[in-house]
C-alpha cells in the first residue's frame, strides 16, 4: 500500500468503528428503556403480562418495517433490565457490547460477579458471539478464579476487529438494513440459488425467508430458507450444508421443526418439515425430518408432495460445480 495514505485509511477504519459502536450503543439504550418502562409498568400493576404479546403484535401491525420487537425480544429487554438495575456499575460495560454478547451474558452466568468478569473480558477482546460463548462453556471465570490469574498474554494481545464484533443482526434491524450473511460465499450463493430452484417446482411451494431467525429462550438460530407449502399446508424448513453428512446436522433439524411448530405454526397446520441437503466434493446427500407425530399415511403423503430426493441432489451437484468454478 502507498505509505502517503495509510493515516487516511487509519482515519476511514476509526470512524467507522466509532459509528458501529455509537449505533450500538444507543439499540442497548433502547432496550434499556422499554424494559425499565414495561418492568415498572407490571410492578405498578398498570399492566398485565400479556401486554408483551400485545405490544409486539401491535408493532407488527402498525410499524411492520420495525423489526426485532418479538414477544421473546421484549420479554429479554424487561429481564436485562431487572438484571442490572440495582447494579449501576455494570451499566456502562453493556453498553460496550453487542445485545446478542448481552443475551449470552445474562443468561448463562449465575452470580453478578461472572457477569461482570464477561462483560470486562468481552469489552476487553472485543469477543465475536462464537468466542464468547466458548469462553463461558470452557468456565473461564471459574478457571481464572480458582487460579486467581490474570487473563494471559495471547488474550491481551488479539487484534479483533469491531466490525465483526458488533456484525449482530439486531443492529442491521434497529436500522432497518439487510444483515450479512455470516456464511461463506459458496453457502451464500447455494442458499440463494436453492431459493430460486424450490420455487421453479411449483406453485405450492411460498417463500418465507432466508436466514429465518427463531428464539429459543435465550439464544437465536437461523434457518436457511424458510416456505410455505399450500398443498401440504405447512412449513417447510431448507438446511443447507457445503459439507459431509453427519447425523448431528438432522439433530439441529428437528430442533428446528420443533422450534417452528410451537412458536410458528397455526393451530390449524399440520407438522413442518425439514429438508437437509449435504454436498462434500465427493457426494450429496438429501435426507426428509419429519415429525414423529404423523400417522403413516401423512408421511406417504408428504414424501408425495415433496421434491424428489433424486431431484435435489441432482441440483445441489449443479450448483455446487457451479459455485466453486465462478
């Protein structure tokens, strides 16, 4: 790079970090304050718990460009606030970092004092999602207290970068922007181009969404495509994986099956469906995750229904030479 302009750049990169943190900041704000209002308002007893269902179907309706003000959403904004309310010393460290790191943070540590040990170290290395939570399973704050050590050189010595550290979807929602996608390219482009095939196949086939979130207490999983099937009148879940076949891939599956009929699905649907396709260089594989409530005649009807597992792995094959030869 010409010397003459790295300060530019410098400058450039700073800003840009100062501008996703202040947005950051403010969305914790926010939520913040519709906890501490809706939290006051139960306490006061001017308002009922269903006032949460209530508000978030009320945003829907009147302000459906508003996104991130799930019922789940909601409720974790009253619980954050009643986390940290009587402790005005970490009020500033969630501020710091991103809501997603927050959700972890608050819902996986017992005692205040590991909250504040994760809230420091996450300001501190600028941890992604990911790092976070493998940090609190590996029990860093019991190891590092029982130690009584301090955080190693390594630790102190990453080099992050924010941009990724504050990628958090509920950001792009609070301004209204399509979040990146966190796979790779080659995922991106075989989700969007499986997208495309699905919906060539017919009409009864409705596209919901891509990168579908679901709220699971408190943690978020994506779906990759997401339709509606007029004939079988259910939800039918894609997972696509640029990857081996292994059976953990079915298990997260039919979590998320399990996931969409109890929170999604109308009481007058039948069970969602899931269809996982798996691509390695040397094979496809397509499997079907049904519920295991269906009677036999609804799952003979269903694979009716269904794309052909022979179909699909004939298209996967397509677009996965196609992807990797661009």
């Amino acid at each position: 790079m010409d010397n003459r302009f790295t300060d530019i750049i410098k400058f450039i990169k700073q800003s840009r970090t100062n501008a996703i943190k202040a947005v950051n900041a403010e969305l914790i704000n926010l939520y913040w304050k519709i906890g501490e209002y809706i939290s006051k308002k139960i306490e006061q007893s001017e308002w009922g718990n269903s006032v949460v269902t209530e508000l978030a179907n009320f945003i829907q309706t009147h302000e459906p460009e508003i996104k991130g003000f799930s019922d789940k959403n909601i409720w974790r904004m009253k619980q954050f606030y009643e986390t940290y309310k009587d402790f005005p010393k970490l009020s500033p460290l969630v501020r710091e970092i991103s809501w997603t790191n927050n959700l972890l943070i608050f819902s996986r540590c017992k005692t205040t004092e590991e909250m504040e040990f994760y809230l420091k170290i996450t300001c501190q290395e600028n941890y992604s999602k990911r790092e976070l939570d493998r940090q609190i399973s590996a029990s860093l704050f019991e190891r590092t207290m029982i130690g009584n050590s301090k955080l190693s050189t390594s630790l102190r010595e990453r080099n992050h970068d924010l941009t990724n550290t504050f990628r958090d979807s509920y950001v792009f929602e609070f301004l209204n922007l399509p979040a990146p996608h966190s796979e790779s390219d080659l995922q991106r482009g075989l989700v969007r181009q499986m997208k495309n095939f699905i919906l060539e196949l017919g009409k009864d086939f409705l596209f919901i969404g891509e990168e579908y979130k679901l709220q699971v207490g408190n943690s978020d999983f994506f779906i990759d495509l997401l339709f509606y099937h007029r004939g079988l009148q259910c939800l039918v879940a894609f997972e696509l994986k640029a990857d081996k076949f292994k059976p953990d891939h079915l298990g997260q599956l039919n979590f998320y099956l399990e996931a969409l009929d109890r929170d999604v699905k109308k009481p007058n649907e039948n069970p969602s469906i899931g269809v996982l396709l798996c691509k390695d260089k040397d094979s496809e594989v397509v499997e079907y995750a049904l519920s295991r409530s269906l009677s036999p005649t609804m799952v003979s009807e269903y694979k009716t229904l269904l794309p052909d597992k022979k179909l699909l792995q004939q298209k996967l094959h397509e677009l996965f030479i196609n992807n990797t030869d661009d």
